[in-house]
C-alpha cells in the first residue's frame, strides 16, 4: 500500500479509507489550523468525508 498523501510505500498506516505513512500521520495529527499545509490536509479531510457519506447518499431512496 502507497501512502496517500505523499506516496511513499513502507510502513504505512489505514486510516478510515485512506492510507497514510507514519510520517504524514504524525504531521497530520500535530498539525496546526494556522499552517499553511493544512489546506491540503483540509481538503484530503473532504475526500474522507465524501466517501463517507455518499454510501448513505446512496440508501436514500429518491422520491
Ligand atoms: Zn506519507
């Protein structure tokens, strides 16, 4: 498994429905609102969120 965010193989982690190395995991977790790279986590964060979401999406039936 290749991590998502910057793509090294190795040690990687599953998170919800991504897969993230070690090193971007702990970035992510320490990571503070006013850094500039947390626009890119910000938006991996809406990649995670419409994954999750759209599989309900899909139950709703439409009327
Ligand atoms: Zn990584």
């Amino acid at each position: 498994m290749y991590c998502n965010i910057c793509g090294n193989r190795g040690d990687n982690l599953n998170i919800f429905m991504i897969t993230m190395c070690k090193d971007c995991f702990e970035e992510f977790a320490n990571i503070s609102i006013l850094d500039e790279e947390y626009d890119k986590y910000k938006n991996l964060i809406r990649i995670l969120l419409s994954y999750y979401i759209s599989p309900k999406a899909i139950l709703n039936p439409a009327k």
